[in-house]
C-alpha cells in the first residue's frame, strides 16, 4: 500500500472508532437517562396515588371503622403497582444496558442478527424434471384448465388443521384470481398422517370413492369444510358421516357405502402416500408450483408471489 493510501486508509479507521465511541456514549448516557427518568416517573407516580387514595373522604363514622383495613388495602395496591414499574424500568434498562454492551464488544445487535437470520432462510426445493413428470401422474383429483401455464400439485391430509386453515381462508383466493381465471390448475395427492391424524386415511378414502360418481371436488371441499365436525368422531362413526356428505351431494348412498368398504381403494391411497415419501414430501400441506416447494400455508399476498 502506497504511503498516501496508507494515510488515507488510518484516517478512515480514526473516524470509524470515533463513530463507534460516540454510538457507544451515546447509548450509555440514554440508558442512565432513562434509569433516571423511570426512577423518579415511579417515585412521582406512587407519591400521587397515595394522595389520591388517602383523599377520598368518607363519613366520619366510617372513617373510623374502615381506617385501618383501607389503608392495609391501599398499601398493598401500591406495593403490587410499585413493583411491576419497578420490574419494567429494569427490563428496558436491561435492554439498553445490553445493546451498550454489544457495541462495546463490536458484536451485532438484535437488529443485525434478527437480518442475518432472514437472509439465512433456505431456499425453495426445486424439483427434477424427472421427479416433477412423476408428481403428475394419476393424481387423485384436480381442478382448473390442464391447459394452464401454471401446475401446482398439493399433498393434502383431511385431517391436518394446518390443510383446514387453508383451504378456508388462502384458497378461495387463490382458486379466485387463478385457477377460475385459467391461470392455473391445482392437483391432489393423497398424504394421511395417520400417525397423528386417524381419520385422516378413511376421509381420503371417502373422497376417491366420489371419484366414479364425478363428484370428487365437491366432497373433497366438503370433508374439508366439516373437519372440526368428523374429525373427533371414532372411525365407523366418521365413516357414516362422510356417507352422509355424500348423499347430501346426490351421490348413491349405498354404492358409495361399498366403495368405503374396498381394500383397493385404502390401497391406492397408502401407494399415494408412500409416493409422496419417494419424492421427499414428509409433512402437510405441502405445495409443488411448477416444481418448486412450498412446505405448510402462509397469507395469501405472500402465497401469490410464489405463484406470479
């Protein structure tokens, strides 16, 4: 380095620590300041509740009965009042005292790590073309025009309040500004946690067998909208409500009945399941956009960038 290089650079360093020391005194005298501040606000406080409590006039008689369990009263209100601002004034001294101490030391402040933390973030999955063909084939259901520009496959557990929550407040928007308008189509695969959720494989069932009676989105909307209402019921009783839904939406009863009884569509949900584990998929909802990864719901704004 050239000796006016050299200069320059030592100049840099000399205003650099003077930025620092200032920063570092500045904090320091805020946090005695407000010590300071706080102690007398207290002291100021407590001085005019006693005034205004010990002020309140009462008959003489009942002055004279009630003297002294009044101001045990008003003693204890004022000890449990003092204490709390007590408490509060040294949090926040607490907190100055300690962003005084991260200055000092040069590391970063709560702001500067709550920063790195979300510049931490991973990255969306992006999924192989190969494992993305896969992902498309035979899905339980869909909806939107297969035509669309944009594909979205979601792996959905009846049961899972996080799929409920949703399905009840994000998709409507969703299937409102892309899905109605040709934007986009969205695909179903079955995932039952039946670990957790063991209604979860039976509402799965009860959605395939509306499949041969055309009428899969609807129950599929409906199982979705009633979970608070199946899903603490024991399993022949939610099989019997989901029989309900069914006839409620013009379905055959009994041959829908049958259906639910079908080891082969219990099957084809747990090969839909397993699939889902091949591809890596592991909890619910979890959502593939044009083979990028979104695990669980977010807001809607925050959704639709995912899908611009």
């Amino acid at each position: 380095m050239s000796p006016k290089k050299s200069k320059k650079h030592a100049q840099r360093s000399v205003r650099t620590t003077k930025v620092v020391e200032e920063n570092v005194s500045l904090a320091t005298a805020t946090a005695q300041e407000m010590g300071e501040k706080l102690s007398t606000g207290v002291s100021s406080v407590i001085k005019n509740l006693q005034s205004w409590f010990r002020g309140l006039q009462f008959d003489q008689s009942a002055q004279r009965d009630a003297q002294q369990p009044w101001t045990k009263l008003t003693d204890a209100v004022l000890n449990n009042f003092t204490t709390g601002l007590l408490l509060i004034s040294a949090y926040l001294i607490g907190v100055l005292t300690t962003e005084v101490r991260y200055l000092k030391s040069g590391a970063p402040t709560g702001a500067a790590v709550a920063q790195n933390q979300q510049q931490a973030t991973p990255a969306p999955r992006v999924l192989s073309d190969d494992v993305w063909k896969e992902m498309l084939q035979n899905p339980v259901g869909e909806v939107g025009d297969k035509k669309a520009e944009l594909t979205m496959v979601e792996f959905v557990d009846y049961q899972c309040p996080v799929c409920y929550r949703h399905f009840v407040s994000v998709y409507p928007s969703i299937k409102k500004e892309f899905v109605d308008t040709g934007k986009m189509r969205i695909i179903y695969r079955d995932m039952p946690l039946t670990s957790i959720h063991p209604n979860a494989e039976i509402a799965a069932v009860a959605a395939r067998c509306a499949v041969p009676q055309n009428k899969w989105s609807d129950m599929h909307d409906l199982i979705m909208n009633k979970q608070q209402e199946w899903s603490p019921l024991v399993k022949a009783d939610a099989e019997a409500k989901f029989a309900e839904y069914a006839a409620s939406l013009g379905m055959n009863k009994t041959q829908f009945v049958a259906c639910q009884q079908d080891e082969a569509i219990a099957q084809a949900v747990k090969d839909d399941s397993l699939l889902s584990q091949k591809f890596g998929i592991n909890a619910t909802p979890t959502f593939v956009v044009n083979k990028k990864e979104i695990v669980g719901t977010m807001a809607y704004e925050l959704f639709k960038t995912v899908l611009k």
